[in-house]
C-alpha cells in the first residue's frame, strides 16, 4: 500500500486568537487521511468561526479520520460550542484523541480534574467578592489621591483577573452562541460522543492510523506523573524567551506554591500598596475600622491580588496549558517530522526528554526526543508565540534543521490586555529567534509569510529552489492560509 507522499497544514483564522487546524495527507493527488486539530476562538464570534467549520466540511467531505482536541481551553475548542450545528449536521468523525488527563477513569488524571474543578470555582467566588469589596472600598472619600487611584487601578486588575477566570471556565464567548452559552465542560463532553470511537493518549506512544501509511504518530505530553511535577505553574526561566513584562506580572509574590497542593500562595503583613499611597493618622484609623468590619473571603487572597491581580488566574490558565496533547508526525522514509505542541509550557517540554519517554518511543520502534527535534522542518507555534509557550533549551534550540518551517496561530490586533496585549505577543525575542531559524519561512495567520523586514531580507537570500518550494507550498484561502509539508 503506498505511503503519503506530503501534508497539507491548513491553519484557520476563527476571528480571535485561536486553533484551528486541519491536516491533510495526502498520496500523490488524493488525499487519504483528514486530521482535525481544535477548534476556538478567545471571545470569538460564532459567525467566523462557522465560516471555518464550513470549509473544513467541504474540504473533508464531510468526513474526519481523526479530531484531536488537546486541551481545555476556549481558545481551542470554543468552536465546538460556537459552530455546534455544523458540526452534528455535516461532519462526522471517526476517531477522537484526547490526552490521558480526560479520561475520567485515570485516577492521576481524576485527580488533577477534581482538584483544579474545585479550586478554580472556590477562585471565582472568592475573586467576585473581593471585586465587590474593592469597588466599596473606591466609593469612599479617602484624602490621599494617590491611594485613590491606586484602588482604582486595583479593581480594574480584579475585573481583568476575573475575565481570565471565566477564560479558564469558557464562559467569556462572543456573540452569536446558539443556544445560550455553553462552557469548556460542554464543548468536551460533546467532543467525546462525537467520533465513533475515543481514545486517550499517553505519553511516550508511537502510532499508526489506516490510511496514513508511512507517517507515525508521536505522543509527547502532557507528562504523566503521580506527583504531578511537571506541571508546573512557575516557569523554568532558562526554557522560556525574555519578556520584559513578565516579571511585572508577577510582580514581588513568590509563585513556587501550587495552586492544586495549597491553593493561594500568601505573604503575610505585606501592604497591597506601595509606600508613597499608605494611609497614615486619623485616616488610617478610620479605614482600618471600617476594613475590620469586612470579613468576608476575599481577605484571604489579598496581598496575593493585589500585589500582583491576575497572578493565580494566570497560574491557573499555565497549569491547563501544560496539560497539552503534544503531538510529533514523522514521516518513516526521511524522518522529516511535524511538531504540533499544542499551547503546551515548559513542564510538557521538559516531560518529552523523561528517560520513560524516552525509553517507551524507543521500544515502540521511534525515534527519540531529541532526534524528532532535530529533524523538525515544520513547526507549530505554541500558545500564539507567547515567551512561554515554545521551550528554548528543551525545544527550539534543538531545532536546526534547515527546511525548518514554522505557522503561528496569531491575530495580534486581537491578543486580550489580560494576556498582556499585543505587545507581548509574538513575544520578540522568540519571534526573532523563529525568523532566523526558518530563514524568514515563518507563517501567521493574519499575515501570511511575516512581513518583517528582517525576515523579508532572509526569504530573499534564499536558493532559487528553496524560494520555488516555499511559493508552490504555501496557499491562502478566504479563511485560511496553507502549507505543504513533503515526505
């Protein structure tokens, strides 16, 4: 039987900051395996996302071999919310894969679920009425203006944090939801019933699927630890790029607790505020008195809150990313290999190159981490090219192949002022890193091959074959842009 012959990466523009993805392999003329990859849109529109859906249906006849849906987050599955009917009425599926964490019979996997369900609603609650509180609080007349607008910027970081709250819940959706709004919960659950059969991939899995002989299928992560180490909700620093925002949004709370074994990480007797805004005599008496009277929960958090708002909603979105399916396509006969990561952050990378990994790819008849790496000559962009989202020394260092491609899933006009807006995304250090290790070959979504200067420059010094195969792979449609990896 022969084997496939290229891939055909078909990244959709939803509207939003969002996965899409359709893979196409393809024997010669004739494509012989379709392979979905998530689905959504961060507060997209259901008409933009439809417009995609109904193109993946076209193009597929209406028919999937394979849906992956690799994490729990809305920018990647919204769309099965969103586009619902499109998909119960035009596109069945054969296959779904989801990662171990979503089987409910894992009990490691139970585990994580149950305790980050709890805590991430205990989270909302208490973050509501600490909004409550703090907008009380704004009310009152207090003499010092600094201490005043500084409160003010307080309850705008609290509304910001809670937006990221309903993010990790799925309830922050555009407009034009049928059927009122429908959470992550829902998009999974419709997920699971919609192939004719569902499986839970573990890491350290080589695979081959009927109809996409000669490519083998790598599961990276996430990693499977009973103590759950490797997700990690404080980044390794030498894994990520530079981002000269990063450390004020940590600000000066240390993030070393874990939000599944503790919960909040507090410091005691620190003020919210810096000392130029304390309150100081009768002022401060008569806020104290009145603070005192206020016991509710939110108290708890405070100096956590306050002295950095939106840093457990952002450990909490860091620990979902990381629980990723990473996935690696290789094709057998040239070892050229696809990497498709997912939003997966340092912990999933670092979990690739574990000795159980690497020794069940080995025994399962791959290739190892390090030399699926090696071989790399397109990849996928984690998380939208945040500065944590592809790992340095445990990812794009060990990437030097020199066909290295690489798509990016970005709209930056679109990047939410709760991740850091757009100026932090594509993160520059990453980006520029990714600009000369693809020699300009770096695709987004809203622009197509990058429009950067430097990567203009790179693109034009490139052999008269080498420009004639990235002209003749590369494609853009009405809601998306393509390209062709060949065997």
């Amino acid at each position: 039987m022969s084997n496939v012959t290229s891939i055909k990466v078909r990244m959709y523009n939803t509207g939003s900051v969002g996965d899409c993805l359709l893979l196409l392999f393809y024997k010669g003329d004739n494509i012989a395996f379709k392979m979905m990859i998530d689905c959504g849109g961060w507060n997209a529109d259901a008409v933009e996302i439809s417009k995609c859906v109904s193109d993946i249906a076209t193009v597929t006849d209406g028919s999937l071999d394979l849906l992956v849906v690799t994490h729990q987050h809305e920018d990647h599955i919204s769309g099965f919310n969103q586009a619902r009917t499109l998909f119960e009425n035009n596109i069945t599926v054969e296959e779904v894969w989801m990662s171990w964490i979503e089987d409910k019979s894992d009990p490691i996997g139970k585990i994580l679920k149950d305790l980050y369900g709890k805590k991430i609603k205990e989270l909302k609650k208490t973050a509501a009425d600490a909004v409550k509180e703090l907008k009380s609080m704004a009310k009152r007349k207090y003499k010092s203006l600094g201490f005043r607008r500084k409160l003010g910027a307080k309850v705008t970081q609290m509304e910001d944090a809670m937006k990221l709250i309903d993010f990790e819940l799925g309830l922050s959706h555009g407009k034009g939801l049928a059927a009122g709004k429908r959470t992550n919960d829902d998009a999974m659950e419709f997920v699971r019933k919609k192939g004719k059969r569902i499986k839970y991939r573990l890491p350290g899995e080589v695979l081959e699927m009927p109809g996409a002989q000669g490519v083998r299928f790598y599961i990276l992560g996430p990693p499977r630890d009973a103590d759950m180490k490797f997700f990690k909700i404080n980044e390794e620093e030498d894994e990520m790029y530079s981002l000269a925002a990063s450390k004020e949004e940590e600000g000066s709370v240390p993030i070393d607790n874990d939000i599944l074994s503790t919960g909040i990480a507090l410091r005691e007797n620190i003020s919210p505020f810096s000392a130029q805004y304390h309150l100081k005599g009768t002022e401060k008496d008569a806020f104290m008195k009145e603070y005192d009277k206020q016991m509710s929960k939110w108290r708890q958090i405070e100096t956590d809150w306050l002295e950095s708002a939106a840093s457990i909603a952002m450990r909490a979105t860091r620990l979902t990313n990381n629980t990723s399916l990473a996935m690696a396509l290789e094709f057998t006969g040239s070892h050229r290999v696809v990497l498709l990561p997912a939003d997966a952050q340092s912990g999933n990378w670092m979990g690739w190159h574990k000795d159980d990994v690497s020794k069940k790819l080995k025994q399962e008849g791959g290739l190892n981490t390090t030399d699926l790496l090696r071989n790399t000559v397109f990849y996928k962009v984690g998380h939208h090219g945040s500065h944590n989202g592809t790992a340095s020394k445990s990812g794009l260092d060990v990437m030097n192949n020199k066909d290295l491609v690489a798509m990016m899933p970005l709209i930056q006009a679109k990047v939410p002022k709760e991740w850091g807006g757009a100026n932090n995304f594509p993160a520059k250090a990453l980006y520029n890193v990714l600009i000369d290790k693809t020699k300009g070959r770096l695709i987004r979504t809203d622009q197509g091959l990058v429009k950067a200067v430097r990567a203009k420059n790179l693109r034009n010094g490139l052999s008269a074959g080498d420009k004639k195969e990235l002209n003749n792979s590369f494609k853009t449609g009405d809601c998306f842009t393509e390209f062709e990896v060949k065997a």
